[in-house]
C-alpha cells in the first residue's frame, strides 16, 4: 500500500506524462524543451509546476520545472500554431 505522499508524486509525474506529451509535441500549442544552465531540464528528476493555457475552447497545462542546478524555476516559452 502506497502512503499519501508516494500516492501524490505518482499523480505528479502522471500528469507530468500526459501534459508533455501534449504540448512538445501538439498541434494547437507547442511549448519548447526547458532549458537552464546551458541543459535541458529533466522534467522527472526536478519540481514542477502547471501554468493553464486557454486557446479557444480548449485548455492546455505547460510545464515550469526548477532547474536542478540553480533552483530557478524555468518559465514556459510556447507558441500556438492553430
């Protein structure tokens, strides 16, 4: 039996998953791979956070993790195509 906090991070890297998937590679937003201290930051092994996007009718979870280096958090740099 997992404890609630095993249960919380398993959702995180659930929805850290499906989002991604989404927007690096969608067709309505496409966000760019987050990169701090010349790396691109591994979304699994750094906090992250979820910034909603509205286009239209549909809403779209981007992605800002903490650099594991430097602590910063790694602002969402997207572009909408549709």
């Amino acid at each position: 039996m997992l404890t609630r906090e095993q249960e919380k991070k398993a959702e995180f890297r659930l929805m850290t998953a499906i989002c991604s998937s989404e927007v690096f590679e969608g067709r309505t937003v496409r966000q760019e791979r987050p990169t701090c201290c010349g790396n691109i930051v591994d979304l699994f092994a750094s906090d992250v956070s979820f910034r909603e996007l509205i286009v239209g009718s549909r809403v779209f979870h981007l992605i800002e993790p903490s650099c594991p280096m430097c602590g910063e958090r790694v602002r969402a740099l997207y572009t909408i195509l549709n």
